[in-house]
C-alpha cells in the first residue's frame, strides 16, 4: 500500500503559487485524476489510471504553471519523468530541482 506525504503534496500548492503565481486547488486536481481527494483510500488499479492520465495531460499541455503542477504531483507520488524531459527552459528545471530540494528536506531523505 502507498503512503502519502501530506506535508510534501502541500508543498506542490505552495510551490505552484511562488514560481507561477497561480492558485490552484490541490484537492480538485486529486479528485480529477484519482476521483476522490484522499489519495489513500484510492484503489491501485485507479491510482495507475490516474497516473497515467497525469502523464498524458503533463505532455499535452504548453502551460508552464499547469505542467509544473503536475509534475510536481507527479513525483510525490514517485511517478514523475525526469525533469530535463519535462522543462524546456533552465529557469523551469531549476524550479523543479528546488521542488525536490524542498521535498526532500521535509521528509528527511
């Protein structure tokens, strides 16, 4: 069964909000993808399917606060692409690799 860190799945919303200055709501983005907002209680099969969905919207989209949130989600659920893949620009990796900086400081790795 998966874990979720709570602490670190808040900080995709701050980080979106600093580097894109962009609101956006975590939990309507949970439950679109996984269709409730308690990542816990999400079946596996589902869990894939929502990831999976994830990564064709993460290749789909051109803007960048919206692929950066979901990348973002995407690595606190261990199923991110590298993020040279994923971010065209420095600036945008290097959001992406304080991102991982961040997270990995607050969960002690």
């Amino acid at each position: 069964m998966l874990t979720f860190n709570r602490s670190a799945i808040a900080s995709v919303h701050r980080a979106a909000i600093f580097l894109y200055d962009r609101t956006m709501n975590l939990d309507d983005q949970i439950r679109r993808y996984f269709g409730q907002s308690d990542l816990a209680a999400v079946p596996k099969e589902a869990l894939e399917a929502g990831i999976e969905h994830m990564k064709v919207d993460l290749g789909l989209t051109k803007d960048r606060g919206e692929r950066f949130a979901l990348w973002a989600l995407l690595s606190t659920l261990g199923s991110a692409p590298d993020l040279d893949v994923v971010f065209a620009t420095g600036p945008d990796r290097e959001a992406a690799r304080n991102f991982l900086d961040l997270i990995r400081g607050e969960s002690g790795a």
